[in-house]
C-alpha cells in the first residue's frame, strides 16, 4: 500500500535537507580556515624575524625524546640584516625589533608557538624558506652538546645535562655553518623545539 504523503509534510522534508546541507557546508568552511589567533601567531612570528629579532633553540625529531639524543640539535632563526651568530640557548634576541621586557617574551612565546599546531607550522615553515630564498631571512643549524654527551648511557643524566647547559644560559656559536638553504630549512619541520 502506497502511502500519501501530504504536501506539508514534503515540504518539511526538504526544508530539513537543506538546512543539514547548509550547516554541512558551513561546518566544512569553518573547519579547513584557520582560526585568527593561528594566523596571528605566524603573523607575529614573522615579523619579528623579520625585523632582526633571533630566536636560538633545541631541536629534535618528531618522536624522539630530547633525553635520547647523544648530540644536540640546535637551531638559530633571524633576518639576513641580523649578521650576529652567537646567541645563548632558549634566548630570544631582540635585534632591532626595539622589544624588551614583556614585549621580547611575547615575541619569544609566539615564536614558539608556531611550532605548536600542524597548521601553524606549515604555514610558518613555507613562509620562512620563501624569506630565506628571497635573501630576507635565515636558519643556521648547529650539532651541540659537551665532549662526553654520547658517552652518557643515562637519559637522566643527558637530560639533567642540557639543563644546566640550558639553565646557565650557554653560549652557542653558528659561526662555523653556513645558512640554510630553502629546502635544507624545509627538512627541520618534522623537528620540535624543547
């Protein structure tokens, strides 16, 4: 028996269907557009490399737990004009961005945080190789650590060792690398900071 269906009741199912559709296509909008403050952090990251602000950190790769490493991996990023290759580890330098004081540890915390989301990352990782292709930015990558570092069978003893390589503030030199290329830097994205 065929039922009948009245024209109310039709009319309800499309209006249902469309609706579902239209919050399935919103949904689908709001999902793939990074949120302001994302776009922020890259933003702002940027620009303070790009003004001669530096940034000198730990990196390792995705997975591999800082304590196991029996060499350092260390990373400066800065703007061409900025020709200093010294900087002591975790530091942010101001450059001639004029920050100091709270401004400097904002631009040190959102320097970081772009490492922090995949999306933020990406973005800041093409944004960054384009700088140094354009001849704007640049990274240098230095191995660091103490001479007995890969004699260390203990992960707490490597770890109680960088920081207080870390906490006393140690000068790392770059002086002795060159710049990284665009794809050399590329090859660091997969890598997170301490």
């Amino acid at each position: 028996m065929a039922r009948a269906f009245s024209r109310r009741h039709i009319l309800e199912v499309l209006v249902v269907r469309s609706t579902l559709r239209a919050v399935g296509v919103l949904l689908m909008v709001l999902a793939s557009t990074p949120p302001a403050s994302a776009q922020n952090a890259v933003d702002s990251a940027m620009s303070f490399y790009s003004k001669g602000g530096a940034y000198c950190f730990r990196v390792a790769p995705f997975g591999v737990a800082l304590s196991e490493e029996r060499e350092w991996t260390v990373m400066m990023l800065t703007s061409a004009a900025n020709h200093h290759n010294t900087y002591r580890i975790r530091s942010v330098d101001a450059g001639d961005t004029g920050l100091n004081g709270s401004g400097l540890q904002t631009a040190g915390r959102l320097a970081n945080d772009v490492w922090k989301l995949d999306g933020n990352r990406s973005d800041f990782f093409q944004r960054f190789a384009e700088g140094i292709r354009t001849g704007k930015l640049r990274a240098r990558v230095v191995k660091a650590g103490p001479p007995n570092l890969p004699q260390i069978s203990s992960e707490r003893e490597r770890a109680e060792l960088y920081l207080k390589f870390a906490d006393k503030g140690t000068k790392v030199s770059f002086e002795s690398v060159s710049d990284l290329s665009p794809d050399e830097f590329g090859k660091y994205s997969e890598y997170f900071p301490d």
